[in-house]
C-alpha cells in the first residue's frame, strides 16, 4: 500500500448494533437509553399515554369510572420499584451503615380486611385502653387530622382488595421529640418514593420498651385503583426512609453510643447483634478469634466477642475447643430467639398481674404454647393482639388452680364478651361429636344414608320444633357435603350417600383438623366483687350448688374465689334463699339456680320494658317463641337474647348459632334454661 493511499483512508463508522440475536429487531442505541430510563420514573410510559388519549377515553370526566393507573414498567413491578433500582445502582442500602440509626419496621399484607371484619377488630384493638403515653386508651390521626374518625375510614376500606399494616419502632424513639410530626414526614416520604397519595391512620404506642408507631394504610391509590408495592420497597425502603429522618433529628449514631449498646447486648437472654456478626463470620459454626488486631476499633469487636462467647458457653451454646477457636452451636439462634420471647411473655405477664394489683410467683406462671390439653378455669387479667400486625389475641388467666396462664393465638370473637376481671374457661379446641353425625349414622343402613327415609322417619317421630321437616334433613345433607369434599363421605345420587365405618370418628377427626384454635367459654361476664352481691344466677352460685372445691387451689385467685364463696352464701342465707345447719353446713333451696334466673330476667325485662315502649312477658320451661332477634343483654345469669313481637318481648337464653340472625325472624323452644333453635333451611337445627 503506498502512502497516498494511507493517507486517503477514511473510516466510516455504521450503526451502533445490539447485542440481541439476529431474530430479534435490532434496538437502537437511542431506544434503549430511553427505555432505561423510562424504567428509573414512575411515570407513564408513552404507549399507556397514547391509550389514555384514544378516542372515548375519561380524560378529564368527574364522574363514572376513574382514570386507571398508568401502566409503565416501574408501576408494573410495583410502586417504589425506581427508588429500588436507585438504590442497587448507586451502591445498595444505607440503612445498615455506620453511623445510620436503627428503625425496626414490620409490614403485612391483608385480603379482604374490610368485608371480613379483620380491618375493625385490628383497629379496635390496638386503641386499647393503656397504650398512649398518660396509659388511657390510645387516639388515632392521619396526614392532617390529629383525631382522626377510625369509624370513616373503615367505611372508606370496606370494599377494597387488600390493606397494608406497618409497625416503625425506631431505635431511639423515646428520644424522639413528636413521634406523631416523624410519622407524618415518614409517610409523606413514602407517598413521594410510591409516586401517589395514600390513605392512612396511625396510632402511637407507648405500652412498650420501645414507643412505636402502628399505620394502616388503604389498599387504593390516589386514582382509587388497587395500591401495589414493590416487595424490595416494602422490605427495605420504608425502613431506609424512616432510619434517615431518624438520623436528621438525633444527628448520626456516635461511636460512643453504638458501644454503649453493644456492650449492654453482650448478657442478653435473646439473639444480639453480636450472635448475628459471629454467626455471618463462623466457618461451618468455628470462630477464629486467635489474633488481635492492631485497630483499636476491631480490638473492641474482637473483645465484645469473647465476653459474649463466655456468656454463650454459660448458656451450653458455644465451646472453645483451642485458645481462641469457638464453635457455636448449632441451636444458637432457634434457642436464643426461643428465650427471647419467653422473656417477653413473662414480662408481659408480670406488667398485667402489677397493673391488676396482684403479686404472683413467676415459677407458677404457664406458657402454653397451643391450646391447652385441660380446661384453664380463672379470672381474665389481661388481653391483648398477639401479632401486633394481625387480629388473634392472647390472654393472661389468673387461674383457680394457682397458677397464672398465658395462651396466645385466639380469635377475637371467641373473646369478645371476655372482659377484664370475667371468669373464663379456655381449654382444647372443640372437638366433640356433632348431634347431626349421630344422627346420620343411627339411620344409615347397609353403609347408605338416605333423605328420604331420614324425613319419613323424622315426620313418624315429630320431633323437630316448628314442623319443619324438610329443612332438619336438608341440613344433614349440606354436612354430608363438606364431608364429601373432604373425602369422607361419597355421594352416589342425590337420595344415596355411602358412609363409611367409623363414620363419626372420621369426621370429629375433620373437625379437629380445621379448628386448633383454643375454645372459650365466659362462665361469668362479672368478675367477683360483683357476683357477691348481685341479683341473678352468677358462676359462684353454680360453684356452690356443685359444693366441688377440688380444683380450687388455696393461694392465689383459688383463694380470692373460696372467700368470694362464703359470702356468696352468706348472701343468699340473708336473702331466705339458703339456710345454715348446726354443723355449720348451708342448704340452698331447690331449683336455686332457675329461681335466680327467672327472678333477675323478671327484673330486667321490667326495667326494658319502660324504655322500648313495649310489655315484657317471661316464658316458661317448653314453651315456643317466635319474633324477630333484636339484639342481646348481657345479665349475671348470662347472656339473653332479645326477641320481639308487634305487641310485646321476652328475654330468652342466647346460643352463638343465633348470632347471624339478627333483624330476622326466628323460632326456638324454650328446654331446661336452654333454647333449641329452629332457624329454618339456612340454619337448620341444633348442628
């Protein structure tokens, strides 16, 4: 090549390729940095705009349905995923830096809060009384009101998809000057990370160590669709945002303070910080701490090591197998973290028993970590959310037998009428044979149960209340149904069923599968002071017609419940309703408990009938009632139901299958202080 020719040549660069395979259409190198960066914004993309803008669509209506939300690939993998990706491409996390304070945040997500009633009894419990700074019941807000009405935004929720729940404890809340101003910056954060304005209450607790702050948050975005956020976000970004405003009150953790708080870690029956760094450091669980290094800040690390090992070896959960070699145990942390919250459980206990006025010894505390095996009999001293972000309850029973009880996991409902100071029963999950099993089997023949023949047999007995004949079968055969989905039973055609042997042993078996929960039975809405005194049949009167004192210890609440039942009696000897012997024994009348019944139901329903305008009229024993189920008092002698007619009402004994029913008609025979009712094909009776 000569040196004109050099000197002619001329490169000609073409078009940036991509990388892509040749199947694909190439992108050009403009396409793709608009696509990165399309991805890094909240905003719409240009394809959801150009929909938004066709022909027809609500542009700028006010009424009809609302504007969708745009659907970018940022909105498509959540709200806050931009400020995700931010984060990753700048470096990761800082809320686990040096010097950043620490926020503890929880969150979880809710189906259908609103219509299952899960969203009113989680707000309704964490108002509780005790949990604001003075100890009265806690007061919720939102981004402008500082009383915000809990009731609107339940209403405002009540059909929405989902709801979000958050707990932020910040570290060092309790030097916090306005926990509620930190909370309203913190979420205005949020809202400015999710790209939409969001609906939200909170409510400060202070019942803790720690103060912290519960936010429920609506499952809708400003443009009233479903709110979804990015899981990273939810798990780390709130977190980040609330350790920074943190930060920007308190100014940056000093060294002096992480020391202090790591050394106050280092005797601590919980998993630390400390077991988390050495736990990431270990080698198959060794711990090589031979070598002390020359930086004075490590030395302190390697030396708060060494005290926590020594602590650990204690504890059976590490061992020096040569000077400076450490092998933790494999249980280290599932048993740390097992100790930690029975140190919570028993102080928890001892804050409610001190609250009440009482003393016990912790070794008679029991922590059970199911239903209990045998029926817990005592006096209710406590009740609260087990998971702060869930609806279940745990209670704290101060037992007749001397002991004080913590069981955890209840549903709200079966606690419902449980008051402070009421006497309850908890014990195993439900697990008895239902009448409609029996039933089912005893007119099953040759391994075939058959309606018809249950009805014909039904109408020759006429036992059913209310004559409804066809109703009483028709609900044998909806529990045959969820037997057959669970693969007991099998449905030949609709007037043949094949039952299977041990049929009802089968099916208690079901039953005991899908209810573990811990049943609950309020023996008395009153708790003792009041039952001494009181007009009506109260659980101390059914204790002592009983005269059985075996289980009744003779210290703690057995013993406050033997007093409470000497002048029980004495009451009732004053009142010519029992008598004292020579040998000092006491006679009640006969029928004691249905004559204190029917005298306070007398008394009560009086007393009613001046306000609601209407005669009261009492029933007696086998008699039928129908009217429309209005509502339900609760008595000494128990819970009663309201039923009305157009020219009168009576107070009958309430029976949970009642409870649904109300507004509605209703019909049921008065038997034995009990009341069997007849709710018709949607019910049917006594299952």
């Amino acid at each position: 090549m000569s040196g004109d020719d050099e000197n002619r040549f001329r490169p000609k660069p073409g078009r940036i390729r991509s990388d892509t395979p040749r199947t694909r259409r190439p992108k050009s190198f403009l396409t793709q940095a608009k696509t990165i960066a399309r991805q890094h914004s909240n905003g719409p993309s240009r394809s959801s705009l150009r929909s938004s803008l066709r022909p027809g669509s609500r542009t700028g209506a006010t009424s009809g349905k609302a504007l969708r939300a745009p659907r970018g690939p940022g909105v498509q993998r959540g709200r806050g995923a931009a400020f995700v990706r931010a984060r990753t491409l700048s470096g990761g996390w800082r809320h686990s830096a040096p010097g950043v304070r620490r926020v503890v945040v929880k969150a979880r997500y809710v189906q259908n809060a609103g219509t299952n009633g899960k969203a009113a009894a989680h707000l309704r419990y964490i108002q509780r009384d005790g949990t604001s700074r003075d100890g009265q019941r806690g007061q919720l807000y939102s981004a402008t009101e500082d009383r915000a009405d809990g009731g609107a935004f339940l209403e405002r929720g009540q059909e929405d998809r989902h709801q979000f729940r958050f707990i932020i404890s910040p570290e060092d809340g309790a030097d916090l000057s306005d926990l509620t101003a930190y909370t309203r910056d913190l979420m205005s954060q949020i809202e400015a990370d999710l790209g939409t304005r969001l609906d939200w209450v909170a409510l400060n607790h202070y019942n803790t160590g720690h103060p912290h702050v519960h936010v429920i948050v609506r499952g809708k975005d400003d443009l009233r669709d479903n709110l979804v956020i990015n899981g990273d976000y939810l798990a780390n970004g709130i977190r980040e945002r609330a350790s920074g405003l943190a930060a920007l009150e308190l100014g940056p953790m000093t060294e002096i303070e992480q020391t202090r708080k790591l050394s106050a870690e280092i005797d601590q029956d919980r998993f630390t910080r400390i077991d988390r760094a050495m736990t990431e450091e270990a080698n198959d669980r060794f711990l090589d701490l031979r070598h002390g290094p020359a930086d004075p800040k490590r030395q302190f690390n390697r030396a708060l090591r060494l005290r926590r090992l020594a602590r650990l070896e204690k504890m059976r959960l590490a061992s020096e197998h040569a000077p400076g070699v450490w092998e933790l145990s494999a249980r280290l942390e599932p048993t740390l973290r097992e100790l930690g919250e029975r140190g919570d459980i028993i102080r928890n206990m001892h804050k409610a028993l001190k609250a009440d006025g009482l003393e016990r010894d912790p070794m008679t505390f029991q922590i059970h970590d199911a239903a209990p095996e045998t029926p817990v009999v005592g006096r209710v001293v406590d009740k609260y959310l087990s998971d702060e972000l869930g609806e279940n309850l745990t209670v704290v029973v101060d037992g007749i037998d001397g002991r004080t009880h913590y069981v955890s996991g209840i549903a709200s409902e079966r606690l419902e009428d449980a008051r402070i100071g009421s006497v309850v029963e908890i014990g195993p999950a439900d697990t008895a044979r239902r009448s409609s099993d029996r039933t089912i089997a005893a007119i099953t023949e040759g391994g075939i149960y058959r309606p018809s023949r249950h009805l014909e047999q039904a109408k020759f007995e006429g036992r059913v209340p209310g004559g409804d004949y066809e109703g009483y079968v028709d609900a044998h055969v909806r529990r045959l149904e969820a037997l057959r989905r669970a693969g007991i039973v099998e449905r030949i055609n609709a007037d043949q069923w094949r039952i299977p042997n041990a049929f009802e042993n089968r099916a208690a078996a079901y039953d005991a599968g899908r209810n573990r929960q811990a049943s609950v039975h309020v023996l008395s809405a009153l708790d003792l002071e009041k039952q001494i005194g009181v007009d009506g049949a109260t659980w101390l009167d059914r204790r002592l017609v009983s005269s059985e004192t075996s289980d009744i210890a003779q210290s703690g609440f057995g013993q406050q419940v033997r007093e409470a039942m000497e002048r029980r009696g004495e009451h009732h000897i004053d009142r010519g309703d029992a008598t004292r012997r020579q040998d000092g024994r006491v006679f009640y009348r006969r029928n004691l408990l249905a004559t204190l019944r029917e005298r306070q139901v007398a008394s009560v329903g009086t007393e009613m009938a001046a306000s609601k305008a209407l005669p009261f009229r009492a029933v007696s024993d086998g008699e039928t009632v129908s009217g429309k189920f209005t509502g339900t008092v609760q008595l000494a002698s128990g819970k009663f139901a309201i039923v009305e007619k157009a020219h009168e009402f009576t107070l009958v004994p309430w029976r949970p299958v009642i409870d649904r029913q109300l507004g509605r008609e209703v019909t049921g025979v008065v038997q034995g202080g009990s009341v069997s009712w007849q709710l018709g094909r949607q019910r049917g009776l006594g299952l």
